[in-house]
C-alpha cells in the first residue's frame, strides 16, 4: 500500500482513483517511490519496502519517506553502487525537464547473489504538482539470460572464425548478412567487411533474385574462380543451401579455397602427361629394338645364302653342272624376293602410320574370291598340310579392295601354315552374321601363349615360342590394317600346344571412297 508522508498529502485516502493506484503499484514487482518536486519521498510501494526489509534495512529509516532522493543518492552508499551518483543526475535532468525520463542498469550484487536492475525516473502531473516516479526493476533473470545467450553468441562466433571454410548467410534480395573470418580471408577483405555486400559482386555473376538462388542451391556445389579485393583470382567451391526460419528464408553458403586442391590436380595431371610421354618413348625404343634384332635376324640369313650362292657359282661356276648353276641363281631370286618382300611389309606399315591408304573397294563375290586365294596355298601346301574350304553359302556379295584382302588373308593362311606341323589341318571356314562376312583361319598349331596376346599386333612383335621359326613380326599389324581400310575388327583366340583361330569380321557394304589414316 502506498505511504504518504505527513508534509504532503497527495491522495485523498478515500478517492477510489487513490486506492486504485496504490493497489495497482503495490503490485507490481518494481520497487518504486514517488517523489515531490524537491524529490522528497512522498510514497513507496509494497516491493521498495520489501526490499528494504529483506536487505536489512532498518524500520527506523521509514523506508526513505521524508528523505530527499538526491540527498540519499549524493551520500549513497546504497547497494554498494558506484551508480548511485549517475541515477542522481538522471534525476536532476528529469526535474529540470533536460529529459522526459531517464534509465540506468546497474549491478546490486548481495553477498549471496549476482543482481542487476534498471532504475526509471519519470515525470509526470498530479493535481497541478509536477511528480517524480523512481522505479528499481530487479532485471536479473534477464540479465543471465543475456549473458547466457551472448556467451553462446560468442563461442559460435569463435568457433566460425577458426574453421577454415569461409561461411556466409546471405538474404532474399542476395545481400551478405554475416560473414566468418574465413570468408573474409578468401575474398581478400578484412573482417566484418562482408557484412552489406551483394553476394553476386564477389562471385562475379548477376543476381536475378531466387533464380539465381535456385541455381546456386543445391548439394553438389560450384567450382568458380573469383576475384579477390586485390585482383587476384582464387579458386572456390561453393555451396549454398537455404536455410527456411520462422521469419522468412536466408541462405548459407559455404566457401571453400581450392587453391591448393588445383595445384594438386594440376600437378598430377602433369605427371600423368610425362608418364603417357616416357611410357611412348620406352614403347618407342622398344619397337626400335625389335626393329634392330628383326633386322639383324631376318636379313642376315637370305644375305648369308645369296652370298653363298655367289661364292659358288663364281669359285665353282666353271666347274659345276648347268643345274647347279640354275639352282644357284634361283636362290638368288628367292632370297632377293624374300628380302624385297620384308622392305615391303616395312614399307606398307610406315606408310599406313603416316600418310594412309587409299581404299579402292568393289562389289564381288567373297566365296569364289576366298576360294581363288586358298587354291594358290592349296596348290604349293598340298604335300605338308590339309588346307581347307568351308563355307555353307551358295553366294555372298561383298564390296572389298580386292587387293588389300588378299594381303591380309595371304598373312593368315601363311600363319596357320607356318606355325602348325606337318600335317596339320588349316580350316578356311566363310559364313555370314547379319550384315557382316566372317572369315575364321584355323589351325592346329604351336598356339600362342597367354603371355604375348595382348601385344600381338605390334609391329616387330613375336611370341615367346617362335625361336626356331623365322618371321619379322609385322604380318599381323599389317593385317589388322588391312582389315580396318575395311571397317572390319580382326581378333584371335589360341590355346598352346592346341592351336589358334584368327577371325575377321567384314561389312558386306562400304561406305563410299575414303581416306583411311592408320
Ligand atoms: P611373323 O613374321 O613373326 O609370323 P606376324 O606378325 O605374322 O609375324 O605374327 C606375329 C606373331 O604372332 C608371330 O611371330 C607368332 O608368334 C604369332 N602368330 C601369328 N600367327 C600365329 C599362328 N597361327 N599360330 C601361332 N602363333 C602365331
């Protein structure tokens, strides 16, 4: 209940309005006094006196009525405040009409308790008399809570500013709202000075409103290269993700340098180059070798044997029948050819490799053509191995370089003639798959080991188990040539000791006149 003093009697007790203000003050959780003029305290509420009781005021004081405010606050030592003196002159200001009213927060710690309050000084006109209202609302709750939520405000903030990806939130309209330490870092500004940029001014795009949010949204993120505050430019990943409150949408985004991942990626892409570029120089001096030892190998021996008969014929001409000379000079002629033949096969595959082959294709029948090839092996074969036909077509029409085929298809046959023993069957069998001729030339031969298939079709490449067998290695590169002038594959399965089967796969129609780069 509000106290009046004896010098002045504000209130007629009996006034309704009176009870009314009392009662309504008394309740309140404020600790208020209402001041004269002077600032003489002329009522307390039931909390001041409260207050007062429980902090050990003594009653003899009359909880302050009849003291002047300013005097107790001048002379405080109130709530042990060093504040006292600044809500003294808020008063001042509030009785001289400096101010219409005046608030002060202050520590007020007991011995057992952390308290803050804010002191309110009012003005305001009662009956024609100018009055004073001090309240002292104890905040402490709040106080904690503040301090509870800007601790916690704190430590997120300390923990944004240590990690190492820049984060961002930005607003509808695609202004920057918070920024870490990171993201100020990688853009090249200092900290805080994200906060009100345009996002789209740093990553260097348009903003087009939520479009351009829709397009930036999304899980996988971006790879941009943006320009930093100092011109330089950086690599980023960006992600943005929004984020829906309960007052609308922000975005966050998520920056991360990539800088060093590009040097990275860089760098073993290099090394990969210089791997693909030493791997073709070793493949390089490998074919180079190969070429040296076929050389060496397979000229010397025709060489060897011209020489011979050369040495006879000049040493023993005189002396020797006409059919050892014949026979001399024959073998002059074959070994000639032979070596002829291997420059040839050089010659073809460099040619292939550097400026192509011309491919003259034309329609025929491939039944009555295979044939007429395997006749001349047939012919010269018949007394060392069985070479046969097989082919359950009555006629297959065929658009084919008449010339190129019968290269590749000589290569095969002499293959599985050579490779195979005495005796030994060469199956020539022809048949059709949809639109494709299908040529396989079996034999029941050394086979090829397991080990050499894969490089097979490189130029100067012989298996393992061909040591007593001569060769140079270049039939088959020049066959698989061959057959793709034709648009065709050429494959091959073998088992050692078993035998091996080549399969060409031909279209039956070639595309027109072209220009085939080996
Ligand atoms: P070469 O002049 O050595 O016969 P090719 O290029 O025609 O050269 O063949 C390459 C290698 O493939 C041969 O050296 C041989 O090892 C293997 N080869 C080819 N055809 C056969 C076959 N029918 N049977 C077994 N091995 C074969």
């Amino acid at each position: 209940m509000l106290v009046p003093s004896n010098a002045h009697e504000p209130f007629h007790s009996s006034s309704d309005a009176e009870r009314f203000i009392q009662a309504a003050l008394d309740a309140l959780s404020a600790h208020i006094a209402l001041l004269d003029e002077n600032a003489t305290i002329i009522a307390v509420n039931q909390a001041w006196r409260d207050f007062a009781d429980c902090n050990g005021l003594p009653r003899s004081s009359a909880y302050g009525l009849g003291k002047n405010y300013l005097e107790v606050c001048d002379s405080a030592s109130w709530h042990n405040s060093d504040e006292a003196p600044l809500v003294a002159l808020g008063l001042r200001d509030v009785m001289r009409g400096v101010l219409n009213d005046f608030e002060l927060e202050y520590p007020c710690h007991s011995p057992t308790q952390q308290r803050w309050f804010v002191a309110r000084v009012s003005r305001f006109e009662w009956d024609g008399h100018p009055r004073l209202i001090v309240a002292h609302q104890n905040v402490t709750e709040l106080k904690l809570i503040q301090q509870a939520l800007s601790q916690s405000q704190r430590r997120i903030e300390a923990i944004l500013n240590n990690v190492n990806n820049g984060i961002i939130t930005v607003d509808p309209l695609g202004i920057i709202r918070t920024a870490n330490r990171a993201a100020a870092r990688i853009f090249g500004y200092d900290d805080g000075e994200l906060v009100g940029l345009p996002l789209m001014r740093l990553l260097g795009g348009e903003f087009r409103g939520a479009e351009t949010f829709r397009q930036l949204n999304g899980e996988l993120g971006h790879e941009l290269r943006v320009h930093r505050a100092d011109g330089r430019t950086v690599p980023i990943y960006f992600s943005l993700n929004e984020l829906r409150l309960d007052d609308g949408s922000v975005y966050t985004c998520i920056i991360q340098d990539i800088t060093y991942r590009k040097q990275m990626e860089e760098y073993v892409i290099e090394q990969e180059r210089m791997r693909l570029a030493l791997e073709k120089e070793r493949d390089m001096r490998a074919l180079k070798n190969r070429f040296l030892s076929m050389m060496s190998h397979e000229l010397r021996t025709p060489l060897a044997s011209i020489s011979l008969s050369y040495d006879m014929l000049k040493k023993y001409g005189s002396i020797s029948t006409p059919e050892e000379r014949e026979q001399a000079l024959d073998n002059i002629q074959v070994q000639v050819n032979l070596l002829k033949e291997m420059i040839g096969d050089v010659m073809t595959l460099s040619r292939g490799d550097s400026e192509g082959f011309q491919i003259a294709a034309e329609g025929c029948d491939l039944i009555t053509y295979c044939r007429d090839v395997l006749e001349e092996f047939q012919f010269h074969y018949h007394h060392t191995h069985r070479v046969e036909f097989e082919c359950d077509l009555p006629k297959l029409r065929a658009e084919i370089d008449r010339k190129l085929l019968r290269r590749a298809l000589t290569n095969l046959i002499s293959n599985a003639i050579k490779y195979s023993p005495r005796g030994g069957l060469v199956l020539f069998r022809l048949s059709r798959e949809a639109d494709q001729a299908v040529i396989e030339i079996r034999d029941e031969g050394i086979g090829i080991p397991p080990e050499d298939q894969a490089r097979l079709f490189e130029p100067f490449y012989r298996a393992r188990n061909t040591d007593s067998i001569p060769g140079t290695g270049l039939g088959l590169a020049i066959t698989r040539q061959m057959v793709e002038l034709h648009n065709g594959t050429l494959s091959f399965v073998s088992r050692v000791g078993v035998g091996t089967s080549f399969i060409i796969q031909l279209p039956l129609r070639q595309p027109p006149l072209h220009l085939f780069q080996g």
